[in-house]
C-alpha cells in the first residue's frame, strides 16, 4: 500500500451529507472483475448532469475531497474506496463516515479526516480557490489561505496508513510466527493440510 | 485454566500472535471462493507480486452467476461469462483447485464445502460471502470475510481479527411435526431480531438441536448471520463423524484418529459463560413465514400479518414493508396466495430439503395458479443422488422445473427472478426489496412449506397436507 505522510492539492468541495456507496458506484459496477477502472463509474448519476461538480476543469486531478456527514452509507462494498482511489482521491474530509466504509478505506489507503461542520464550511470555502493540505504526520488539515484545523485519529489505523501498511504487510512482519504455527499444525494435526 | 466455550476453544488453537489491543493473528485452514468477490484479490496479489501462501487449503466454483439450465452453452450475460473465465484463469494461474460448472462436484460453495469434507470440525474456514456461517454446522468456525480480507488470507493464510462475543441459543424439547430447522431460524430472528446476534459467536445447544441431523443443523447456522451473528457453531457429536467419515476429503486412517481424538475434546465447557443466552421451548415453535421485508418479520402460518406497531419509527418500516409487500394488517397468513416457488439455496437445496419437499408433492399437482415452481438443487452431487432416489420425476411430474445447481433465485444474479409484483414462496434466506428480482415479493419458508404452497397455490400449513 502507499503511505499516506501528507498531500496537498485542490480540493473538490462537493460537500453532499449522506451520501451513500450506490451514489459513489452503483450496483451495476459490482460484476466488473478488477478494482480499477471503477473511476468511471464513480458518481455515475452525479456526472450524467454536464454541470456536475467533478468534472469541472478547475477541480480537475484533485486528490481531496471534501463531503457531508455520514459519507458512504450503505452496503459493505469495497468498490467504494477503489472507485474514490481510481478517480484520484487519495483523502476524504468530512464531519463523519459510516464504519464499514471506513475500513474498507484504511485497508486501501484511502487517509478519511474527520473534521467538525465549521471546519468543514471553511474548507468547502477555501478550496473553491486555493489548496488544500492534509498533513496525517502533523495530523492537521491546512489551506493557502492561512487555515490550520487539529484531528484526530485512530492510532492504529494512523500507523498503517503512514507507513503504508496494509494488512498483508502488517501480517508479513509476523512471518516467524506464522511459520511456527504451521509447523505446530504439521506435527499436531496434519489432516488439515492433507485433502 | 477458565471455562471456556467452543469458540474460545477454537479461537484460542488458532491464535498465532496476540497485538496490545486484542487484535489477534487467527491462522485460516479452509478457505472457499467464488466468482463474484474474488477477482480484485487475485488482481490484488499480481499487482503486489504476491504468492498465494497454501493454495492447497483454498477450493474454488463458481455458483452464483450460472445459469441453472442449458450449461452446455456459453452463458448470456457477458458480464457473468467473464466473471466465470477469470475465476477459472486465476485457480489455473495460482495452483487453486477448482469445480467447473459442469463438474458434479460443482454447486454453492456452502453446500459443497461439507459434502466433500472440505469442511470439518474444528478447523477455521472463510470465504467472501457472509452464508459461510453454514459450516458452523460441523463445528467449524466459519464466517464472511470481504474482498481485501480475501487477498490477505491468499497471501498470509491468516487474518487480524477482533473476537466476537459468545451467545448461546438453547433449544429445548420436541419439534412438531412438519417443522423443520428453517422454521427454528425463522423463530429466533423474530424473537431476537436481526441485529440481537450482532458483534456475537452463537453456539446452538440443547436437546432440540442434538436430535437434528447435519444437514438440518446447517440451514440454523446458515441463518445465524441473518440474526446478526458473525458465526453459527454446533458442537460436533457422533453425528457430526459419522456425517465427515469417508467423504472424499476427510481425513484418513491414523489421520482420521488423530483428528477424531481432537474433534471430541471440542465442546464448550459446563460452566463456561456465554454473554448472552436465549432460550426456546421446541415444541412451541409453529411453521413460520415472513410477512415483510427483514427475516425477522414473520408470523406462524396459523396466525397473521401483525398489526402496525405503536412505537412511530417501528410503524413507518412496517408500513413500508407491508406496501412493498402487497399485505394489509390483519390478513391471515393461510390466505396469501403466491405466484413462485423457489426451492433451492444454501439454505435448503441439499438431499434431506428435497426429501422433505418431494414427500408432501408426492402424487400431488403444483395449483394452476402458479405461475412457476421450481427445485434448484445445492450441487451437482445432491442433483444426482436426488435422481437416483426418483424426487426429479415426483417434482417434475407435479410440475415443478427440475435445474443444476446454483444460487439460482436466491438472489438472482443470474437469469433466474422473481417479476416484479409477484409473490414467490422461497426457502432462500433473505427477503430484502428487490433481493429475488426489482419488485420480487419474497416469503420465506421451510421445503415442506413451498411445497404445500405449491399444490395449494397459497400459502399453507403443511400439518393440514400430510393427512391426504
Ligand atoms: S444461495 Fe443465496 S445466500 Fe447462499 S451463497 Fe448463494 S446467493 Fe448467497
């Protein structure tokens, strides 16, 4: 996984509240077979409208977004992140984001920043000219304007994300242990390698 | 050392590291997989330059795109086609075992699991799909994982998971005749609802549960996830080995000792605690149907669509369930009339479900009135021993469509719906909107129970068929 230390760039101040996973990628995205190329469908509704807010010239590469409360409700699907990562996006503010969503991003690397609603007004202001700083080392969100808001997270997923652990990363610092416990396995019930 | 459950039992023999938080490295022994949630984790490992860590512990079929008739031609949907070739290219690539569609062995993946003795007691099994609880049946911890999850286990053969807390469901007394364990689920989930299992393992103990054959003991563990649960468990007995022994996975000789030594070590202790407990009398358990659009929404089939509930926020979900659904308040469950039946599913497609069906369709004809009826069996291997014991012609010659295996109209993600506005009766697991087809009108019930409304065209308390 990449590690997330800190990116600055323009940000889409798109701002919605509740917006769910099918309005991220609908369910029709679900039989496709790779986790790229989902950009496409991301918003897919959003973006059938000419004057949608993502494909303005002025937000055009940007890696932040900045959403509603309560973003990515809904099912569990992990096309999601993989549509939000596929569009650019590498971090998402926002006052709040639904749990499995929410994991489904830190197991892809995709920096989700809860801020409180005034802060996120600003933001929505500020990015509508100027860059936007996500600094996951200082753990502030900072703007060209002069801006600095403090967050908080969650010191697990933090390091992940810093050191761009994913969770097969994590595991494969454990290798010694895993390897005693298949030796375990092989003296102690070698039928649940044996079909 | 303290009690300990069957969970923490298995649990704790698969811990192979312990991080400060609780977090634990869970060694996996089984993992089952599919078309649909797979391929972004097989794209996963080659992007990242990864092996898959035991390929031998992974068995692969596809099961819920295929079509259920005309498997010697190329499917329709491109979509689906695709999904099914990358599957069977990335189980050719990686060394994966796997059951083609038109192999016998092929079916849902839950069905198979245990009926090639893939699944055995003891072991921790996985696979990207949250009916994986079904395998909690055997004893074996088993529960739904997500895509990246799916990729790590290919990788590492482990996962890092949080431990679930213990519940245990205790069934006590005699089933009635014609009620089945479907009819059990169906119970609990209403009296605890679907989210009273939720962050919890549940082990199903008691007399009720000890008189049920495997296969039975299956369709409960299958339903525990719609009870919110992450797992199903049953204490293996001289069933469960009886049911594993010679199956073409199992194991063998000096093996099969050792492994049966372990096996009978595997219950929960007496006075282990569980955090949670229900308990249920047996014998009051009638055959039960839902009305809406939750699992938990359901009535005995002598009673009736409930009244609108007081509570406002309860009343505004019912009201909307109940005008998807089509039903009034009031109106008595025997007299809603139905249009499809669906006998199939990881639920209820294996060998005893359509014994138990085929015996109340026996002589019988499906009612003009409906629409279609059919019997979807859960592999190619149920499929055949069903022939051999002549229930295709009884359900063919009542006139239900006899298929291959799948998951079918469960969910219907291959060509087999519901149309909307029509009611089917159906012995998959979950009722949602739209689950069976956009505008499907799903009741779930036991096999005996489609197959009464099946020759009734509405549905019916199978205990007043069986006297005819
Ligand atoms: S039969 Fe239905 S519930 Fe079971 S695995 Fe297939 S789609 Fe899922």
């Amino acid at each position: 996984m990449r590690p997330f230390r800190s990116v600055t760039g323009i940000a889409v101040p798109f701002g919605a509240k509740n917006v769910d996973t099918d309005i991220i990628i609908p369910s029709r995205w679900l039989k496709v077979i790779t986790r790229t190329g989902l950009g496409q469908g991301a918003f897919e509704q959003l973006r059938a409208d000419q004057a949608n807010i993502f494909d303005q010239p002025r937000y055009a590469g940007a890696p932040i977004l900045i959403a509603g409360e309560n973003f990515g409700c809904g099912s569990s699907r992990e096309h999601a992140p993989w549509a939000l990562l596929d569009m650019g996006f590498r971090a998402v503010i926002a006052p709040s984001f639904a749990d499995i969503f929410s994991s489904n991003s830190a197991k892809n690397g995709l920096a989700l920043i809860a801020l409180p609603q005034e802060a996120i007004d600003r933001l929505l202001a500020a990015a509508q000219d100027g860059t936007v700083t996500v600094d996951l080392e200082a753990n502030q969100v900072t703007t060209d304007a002069g801006d600095r808001f403090p967050f908080v997270m969650d010191a697990f997923r933090r390091h992940c994300l810093l050191e761009g652990l994913d969770e097969i990363g994590l595991i494969a610092q454990r290798e010694a242990e895993i390897v005693a416990h298949e030796t375990r396995l092989r003296s102690e019930r070698r039928w649940v390698g044996v079909q | 050392m303290t009690a300990r459950t069957l969970y923490d039992r298995i649990w704790d023999d698969h811990v192979i590291a312990r991080q400060d938080d609780g977090t634990c490295l869970i060694g996996i022994d089984r993992h089952l997989i599919h078309e649909v949630s797979t391929p972004q984790a097989f794209e996963g490992l080659r992007a990242a330059g990864r092996r898959l860590r035991r390929p031998e512990l992974t068995l692969a079929m596809p099961d819920h795109n295929v079509p259920t008739i005309n498997r010697d031609k190329p499917i329709e949907d491109p979509q689906s086609a695709l999904q099914l070739k990358v599957l069977e290219e990335n189980c050719r690539d990686f060394g994966i075992e796997y059951y083609e569609m038109t192999a016998p062995e092929q079916g849902i993946v839950h069905v198979v699991g245990p009926e090639q003795g893939f699944t055995l007691p003891g072991v921790t099994l996985v696979c990207g799909d949250s009916h994986t609880s079904t395998h909690g049946a055997l004893g074996a911890l088993a529960f739904g994982i997500g895509t990246s999850e799916i990729e790590t286990v290919f990788a590492t053969q482990a996962l890092l998971l949080g431990k679930s807390r213990n519940m245990a469901v205790r069934v006590d007394g005699v089933l009635g005749r014609g009620i089945t364990s479907k009819d059990v689920a169906l119970h609990l989930i209403a009296k605890i609802g679907t989210a009273g299992g939720t962050g919890h393992v549940i082990e199903f103990m008691g007399s009720a549960i000890d008189a049920m054959s495997i296969e039975a003991r299956m369709t409960l563990c299958n339903m525990a996830i719609e009870a919110g649960a992450r797992a199903g468990l049953v204490a293996p007995d001289e069933k469960t080995f009886a049911y594993v022994k010679g199956r073409p996975r199992a194991p063998q000789g000096a093996d099969w000792d050792i492994a049966l030594a372990w096996w009978k070590t595997l219950k929960s202790d007496p006075d282990a605690l569980f955090d949670a407990v229900i308990e249920i009398d047996a014998a009051t358990i009638a055959p039960t149907v839902t009305w809406g659009t939750s699992p938990e929404d359901s009535a005995p089939i002598d009673g009736a669509v409930p009244a609108i509930d007081a509570d406002p926020v309860r009343a505004a979900a019912m009201g909307k369930a109940l005008d998807y659904m089509g039903l009034t308040p009031g109106t008595p469950m025997a007299e809603i009339t139905i249009d499809q039946i669906f006998i199939g599913s990881c639920t209820n497609s294996r060998i005893e479900d359509l014994r138990d069906a085929a015996a109340i369709v026996r002589g019988r004809k499906v009612a003009a009135s409906v629409k279609r009826a059919m019997v979807v069996p859960g592999s190619g291997l149920v499929k055949l021993q069903a022939e051999a014991e002549g229930l295709d012609r009884i359900f063919i010659d009542a006139g239900f469509e006899w298929r291959d295996p799948g998951c079918s109209m469960c969910l219907g993600m291959n060509p087999d719906k519901v149309p909307a506005g029509q009611r089917c009766a159906s012995t998959s697991n979950r009722n949602f909107v739209g689950r069976q087809g956009p505008g499907a009108r799903t009741h779930l019930v036991s096999p005996p129970m489609a197959a009464a409304a099946a020759i009734t065209g509405k549905l019916t308390d199978v205990r007043t068929l069986e006297a005819i």
